[in-house]
C-alpha cells in the first residue's frame, strides 16, 4: 500500500513538471515607473555611446540650470529628434548642445530617457 502511494505522487509530480511549461512564470524586473515622466531642460557636458565589447551602455550627462548634472541611460526604444523635429542618433548629438529630456526612474534609481530634443 505504502508503495503504491509513493508511485501515485511521484507520478503526479512528474505530470506537473510535464505540464509546468504551459503557464507562464512571473520574472521580477524592474521597469520603469511610466506614470511619473519627468522634463528636463538643459546643456550636454558629456554623451557615450554603447561598446559592447567593453560592457558600455550609451548615456548622457546633462547640466541643469541650477549646476547639478545628471546621468541618463539612452536606450534603443528613446526617441532623439534635433530642433526641426527630425528623428535623428545619438550621435549626432555633441557637447554644449541644449536639449530637453523626457525621462523615467526606474526601481534601481537609475534615470532613463524616453526622449531627446535639441533646442535651438
């Protein structure tokens, strides 16, 4: 009796971890608040563009009116435009341009740009 208990739940684990690839499973990441966007207006003191090979990620230094800067992770999906309103890269984007930065926190701390316009 005891050994046919045991056969009967092992069989029913098994047809769970058969069947366990059917519902999704919850992954913890995470994503930025997009109900605060915040604006930002001010002058770039400094812009990286991503390097794979050396574990870079694009980000951009912007100057605030008031002194402080702050670091923006530029993403693939941010949006850059240039003062005619043209899509444009983050490359063309250069030192003591004035730009306006709509950008998001996300739950580690970091500052996300959602788009960037250059000013003229």
């Amino acid at each position: 009796m005891k050994n046919s208990l045991l056969v009967f739940l092992v069989c029913l684990g098994a047809a769970e971890i058969c069947h366990a690839e059917n519902f999704p499973v919850p992954v913890f990441v995470s994503a930025p608040d997009t109900t605060i966007v915040q604006t930002l207006t001010g002058s770039i003191d400094a812009v990286s563009i991503a390097d794979t090979a050396k574990g870079l990620r694009s980000e951009i230094i912007i100057s605030r009116q008031n002194g402080t800067q702050l670091v923006l992770i530029v993403k693939t999906t941010t949006t850059i435009y240039d003062a005619a309103w043209k899509p444009t890269g983050l490359d063309v984007l250069r030192k003591k341009d004035r730009v306006k930065v709509k950008y998001v926190t996300t739950g580690e701390g970091f500052a996300e740009a959602l788009s960037i316009k250059q000013l003229k």
